[in-house]
C-alpha cells in the first residue's frame, strides 16, 4: 500500500524498536526492509524482508536505493558519508553530529546540560601522562577522521591491548565510568516543522549491570522532571533533526543527574508506551514519516516491566503483556 508517497520503509539496526515499528507500518500496509548483521535478530521477526549484512556506508546506500525513507534505529561508529538516495530519519547531518564526540560535549557545555566529565586531548603523549594518572576503570575514546572508536578499561591488559604505540587517531577521550542508581531514558519526537513532543521519562533498573525492572519515573520530584524537560528541548532544538530520539541520563546517588547518551533510537523502555499511553512511540514515528500529525501523549495507565529471566521466581499475580525481545521477556504489568 502507498501512503502518502510511502510504501517502503527501510530500517537501520534490528533491536526491539525495528521490531515494533515493522509491526506498525504492518498495520498501515507499509512494507519494511531491515538491514541487520544478526540473522535471527528481533526485528527480523515481522519485517517483511531481512538484508542480512554488517552495517556500512556501502549496504546502507544499497537500502536507500530500495526504500522510500530509511529509519536509523542505532548510533554509527563511523562517519555516514555515502550518497544516500531517500530521505532518512534523522538526516546524515545529524547521524554524523551525534557521532562526533567531542562536538557533542561542546554543545553539551554551551547548553549547561550536565555531562560525564571527560578529558579531551588530541595530543597522544600527553593523553597517555593522563592515563598513567587515572584510576581503573575509565574508558577510552579514539576519534579517527571517519570513525571512533571506544573501549572500557578494566584491567591493565585492557588499557595495553587499546594503547598502540603506532595510534593514528585524531583525538582521545577519556571518561570515568560511573555506577548510577539508574538510567533515566527519555523518548522524544521532532518533527517536521520542528515541534518537540516528549514522552513521560522511563526509569531503568539494574541488577549486577543487568537490566531488571523498567517503569515511568515516579520516584523523581517534580523538580527534576521539569528540569529535564528543559534539558531535553534545549538539545534537540538545536541539533535541530526530524526524528525520534532516546536522551539517557545517569542518576548518581546523589540525586544529581548527567547526560550518558543521545541516540537515534528508542530504548527498550519504549515498549510501556504501547500500555501506557494512549498513542505509543512507535506509531506515532510512524504516523510522521507518513506526514501525518505528531499528537502530544496521554499517560492512561501507570505500568512497569520486569525482565523475566531475572523474575523467573516472582510470582506475578496481576494480568500481564509478554513480550519476546530475543533472548529477553519483557512482562509489563499495570500499577494502578
């Protein structure tokens, strides 16, 4: 079926989101290419043709050529620097923008949004005086001309088979890593004529840095909430990309907060707004690459989701949805 010039979408990236907007543009009769090194990856399950191949300026022109938009549902590591030949969502400006590291803090900074405290050098010797100060662990960011690259230092052998004494990179990062109380996932919506819509922040749980329990973040204060609110739209506004967005925030034990990641994909988390909302994340995404009108969200029902293998035990006594997500059962349950 063709929909407003739309018949074909192509997805970048196989996770739950690709999996949920496939089943969406299934319900409108809208055809989706998934392009995905994972053979039996999730959104393989209800897309209506699967390109089985690694994630490359090469392969992401040749689904572009089949497509008539093609949606990122993950960050690249590399410069997107190809022609592509449909409209993509967010554009090859704003892929590369979210790429590029150190740009981002700048903007971060300019913004007054709190950030993980990095230490930016693009001299080599001088970063690696830095290392021999720093306490494991940290990661280590390399930014070449056309990819990054980036590992958690662990143990010293990490920190040896990282460091090359031939490193060509262009500069380096280094960050702490921090252990937070828990990630607050914010899903966000731009559209064309550049309106911001923002769903309910979504708090993720772990256990042992497993994922164990997701739910809409109650327990912040209203203070909080607004605050991020602001922070949200001050980012995206000026990144400035039709798309939809996870912004992800680390609570520390403090209370504070600071900016983790943004990316151009919805977070696992996204799947309560399916339960909760009267309008879910994924149809609206939808709805607006079909230029159809972006609605602000209505939270219907209050609910949480447990990651089953870790709840194999816990009894569950109200009615539940399951979702299979690969190896993961997501049970969402209602709290009022």
């Amino acid at each position: 079926m063709n929909v407003n010039g739309i018949s074909q979408i192509g997805i970048v990236g196989g996770g739950s989101a690709a999996l949920m907007l496939a089943l969406e543009a299934a319900k409108m009769g809208i055809r989706t290419t998934l392009l995905d090194p994972q053979i039996d990856c999730v959104g393989a399950q209800v897309a209506t043709e699967h390109i089985i191949a690694a994630i490359t300026n090469e392969n992401i022109q040749k689904l572009s050529l089949r497509s008539d938009v093609v949606v990122f549902n993950t960050n690249l590591s590399y410069v997107l620097d190809t022609k592509l030949h449909a409209t993509t969502y967010p554009s090859k400006q704003v892929i590369n923008r979210l790429g590029h590291k150190k740009e981002l803090l700048d903007l971060l900074e300019d913004l007054q949004v709190p950030a993980i405290p990095t230490y930016y050098q693009d001299n080599k010797a001088e970063t690696f005086e830095k290392i021999e100060t720093l306490t494991i662990p940290f990661r280590f960011i390399k930014q070449y001309a056309d990819r990054i690259e980036s590992m958690d230092i662990l143990s010293v052998e990490d920190a040896a088979n990282f460091i090359l004494e031939e490193e060509k990179a262009d500069s380096f990062l280094l960050q702490p890593i921090t252990s937070y109380t828990s990630i607050i996932a914010c899903l966000c919506i731009v559209d064309r004529e550049g309106k911001i819509t923002l769903y309910d922040p979504l708090q993720e749980k772990f256990e042992e840095d497993t994922l164990c329990t997701i739910q809409i973040a109650n327990d912040l204060s209203k203070t909080m909430l607004q605050k991020i609110g602001r922070y949200n739209k001050k980012i995206l506004k000026e990144i400035g990309g039709v798309g939809v967005y996870t912004i992800k925030y680390g609570l520390k034990s403090n209370k504070g907060i600071e900016l983790i990641e943004i990316t151009p994909e919805i977070s696992i988390s996204g799947i309560l707004t399916l339960e909760a909302y009267d309008m879910s994340i994924y149809e609206q995404y939808i709805h607006m690459i079909l230029n159809m009108k972006v609605l602000a969200p209505t939270l219907m029902t209050n609910v949480q989701g447990f990651i089953k293998q870790n709840y194999a035990t816990k009894a569950v006594s109200t009615p539940y949805h399951m979702y299979n997500i690969g190896i993961t059962r997501l049970c969402v349950t209602s709290n009022d």
